[in-house]
C-alpha cells in the first residue's frame, strides 16, 4: 500500500465510482464555482459554523478523477444537467477548466474481470489507478465515492465471511463480487477511504469490513439521504415524541433521469425501498404499515417528487393524517453532501480514524455501524453526534 495520510500535501483527491454521472458531474461543477467565489456553499453541511475551524481540506484544495464505463466527456455531462435545470448553464464557462481536468482523470472502469480472468485481475487494475492517481497528483490520501447506478441485493456466499477466504476466491474466478463491492475492494487496497454514497452491497460484504480494519482505513455509507428521508428522519422523532400512534407511512417517488431508468428494475428497486424503511422501523418500530412505491417517468428529466402520506392514532384513538410532498433536483441535492463526506472522512483519517465512521451516520439513510452499537436514525440527535465528534477533533 503506497501514499498514506503522513504524507500530506495540503490537497485531498476524490476518486468517483461513476465519475461521469449527474452526482459526480455536478459536485466538480460545484466546487469549482464555490472556489471561484461565483457561489456560496449552499446545502453544504461542512461549511456550517459549527464545522469551522475543525481542520477540513479546503473545496479548493479537492482534486478529481474516478472510473466510468462511459465515455461522455464531463463537458458534455454538465451542458446535459444544466439544460436540465440542474444548475445555471451561466456556471458552464467558469467550470470549463475543471471540468476538463476532473475529465482527463477518469478512467474506464472494469468492475468484472473479461473472459475467463480471475476477479482480482480487475480488482488490481482499478487499485492501480487510484494509486497513479495519488502519486500523480502529489495528493496526501485519496477518498474513494460511490455514486454509479443502485445495485440489487445479493445473496451472501461463504467466502463473503472472511477475507483471506474472499481473496482465495477473487484469484480462482471471474465473478465473485458484484461492482460496488469489487470498487470497495480495490479501494482499500489502493489504500484509499471509501463512501458507499448509494444502497449497492459495497463495503457492507464483511471481508471487505476485515480489510478495512487490518489496513486502518476509515469509511462510511450507505445510501446518501437527500430528500423524502431528510424529512422522515425529522418527522418520525416528532410523532414519537408526542406519543402519537404512527399506523401507517406510505410514499410515492416519482423520477426521471438515469437513477430513474435503474430504479425501474424491481431488483434495483429492492435495495433502495429496504434502505427507505430502515430508518422508520428504527425510529417507530416494526408496526408501521405501508409501502414507497418508485415510478420512472423519463419526461422529468433530472427532477425527483415525492408524496408521503401519513395515517397517525392520536388521543382516545382519534383517526388523523398527514401529507407532504418533496419536489427537488436529486444530483443538486446529493453533490454537496459528497463534497461534505469527502472534506469529513478525509479529516478522519488524519485524526487516526478506522472503520464504519457512525458519526457521519447524518448523511445516510441506511448507516453503516459497528456491532452492537445503536441504530440511531433521529436527524438532529446524528447531527449532535456529528458535530460533537468534530469539535473534538479541532487541531
């Protein structure tokens, strides 16, 4: 493993899973108008006054790259989105430079090996990439994000239980993990932090989880909670503060765009319901009836809009309801969060920091945890637990 957090440059590298996609696309956009001055640091949770002074990488001291398995030039990518209305095409010329940059960064991504080549063969070329990227660059540490398509669950093998078992198995076949997880792999071999930004099986296979701990890397997921979740996960603790009976939750998601083509597949589908209703049954427990049901409708191009409708118990048993709809544009919701989870776990690790990150737990639907500790989901308690976590770790 070369490149570690010791050697520090002053600069942080963010190496997108999904380089070319609407999420990665508008944080490069983002951040070059930020540090441009053109715009301020709106929706970003690091940039809050509770964070400042805590050590964080500058947004103009971040440095892009990542996999894809496209090729359409991030140019091209932000013209789409800001046709889109994702962001101000007044934006396009300014970002132009970094755009071109972060674009000559991104390499094909190859997450099953070709043929009949042992996964790991793939595992290794990726890793390379990372690790050419960090030396390359002169960056201090690389922070590795998933933003690509939602992957469906996958069932447990054996060999997913130990990581020397996983390892045997990645150098004898063709197809072990799925992506996500294979992307996590080559991460942290590559030495790099890691985001799991989307509800794919990712870091969460449990050798992956080893890995991290024999090599001391930190990393955080899943699922980024970017708009009808935010509001459950502020909603849900007023019920149950009040001791208001929640019978049932159920929501309609209607979206357009690629995360819409894939959320079209049932399977795909599958891994974001079950992140969604995590954090409800946490919060008011398994009783709550009701479903989220995930609509593609290609005419609304990068917009997202989300009904939720709530049937609650109050005193003496008295019927009541409650309704609220979300509309927004998902890819400027989620890109300062990526910002944010890069800036924070980057600061982690110079603090020494390994394993599941739960204080970042604010920013996912669906949190990943070390054993036995409490599935919190409440949004202002993760926030104190965030903010918290960081004032200690001011320099």
């Amino acid at each position: 493993m070369t490149g570690t957090a010791g050697q520090e440059s002053g600069r942080v590298g963010v190496w997108f899973v999904g380089a070319r996609g609407s999420v990665a696309t508008t944080a490069v956009v983002g951040a070059a108008a930020i540090g441009l001055g053109m715009v301020g640091p709106t929706g970003m949770v690091s940039e809050l006054p509770e964070f400042a002074g805590a050590g964080l990488v500058p947004v103009s001291r971040l440095v892009f790259g990542g996999h894809d398995v496209v090729d359409t030039p991030l140019t091209k990518r932000a013209e789409q989105l800001a046709d889109g209305g994702v962001f101000s095409p007044a934006l396009l010329d300014p970002a132009a430079r970094a755009l071109g940059t972060a674009d000559q960064e991104v390499r094909a991504g190859s997450a099953r090996a070709s043929g009949d080549e042992p996964q790991a063969t793939a595992a290794a070329a990726l890793a390379r990439d990372m690790v050419s990227f960090r030396e390359r660059n002169r960056l201090g540490q690389v922070v590795v994000v998933n933003v690509s398509s939602t992957e469906p669950p996958v069932p447990i093998r054996r060999e997913y239980h130990d990581i020397a078992a996983l390892e045997e198995a990645l150098a004898g076949s063709p197809d072990v993990l799925p992506p996500s997880s294979l992307y996590a792999y080559a991460a942290l071999t590559a030495g790099c932090a890691y985001v799991d930004f989307t509800p794919s099986p990712g870091i969460r296979i449990p050798a992956l989880r080893q890995l991290a701990h024999q090599l001391s890397l930190p990393y955080a997921g899943s699922d980024g909670k970017t708009g009808e979740t935010l509001v459950r996960a502020a909603l849900g603790p007023m019920f149950a503060h009040r001791a208001l009976r929640v019978r049932s939750w159920s929501g309609t998601n209607l979206l357009g765009g690629g995360d819409g083509a894939t959320l079209a597949d049932p399977e795909a589908a599958a891994s974001k319901n079950a992140s969604k209703r995590s954090g409800l049954t946490a919060m008011l427990g398994d009783q709550v009836e009701g479903r989220t049901h995930i609509d593609h409708v290609p005419s609304m191009g990068e917009r997202k809009t989300a009904w939720d409708h709530i049937a609650f118990e109050g005193f003496l048993g008295t019927p009541m309801t409650m309704q609220f709809t979300w509309q927004g544009v998902d890819s400027a919701l989620a890109a300062p969060l990526v910002l944010d989870l890069a800036r924070f776990l980057a600061r982690a690790r110079q603090l020494g920091a390994s394993g599941p990150q739960e204080q970042l737990a604010f920013f996912f639907k669906d949190p990943i945890r070390a054993e036995n500790s409490s599935d919190e989901h409440r949004l202002v308690a993760q926030f104190e637990t965030l903010r918290a976590w960081y004032q200690g770790g001011r320099p």
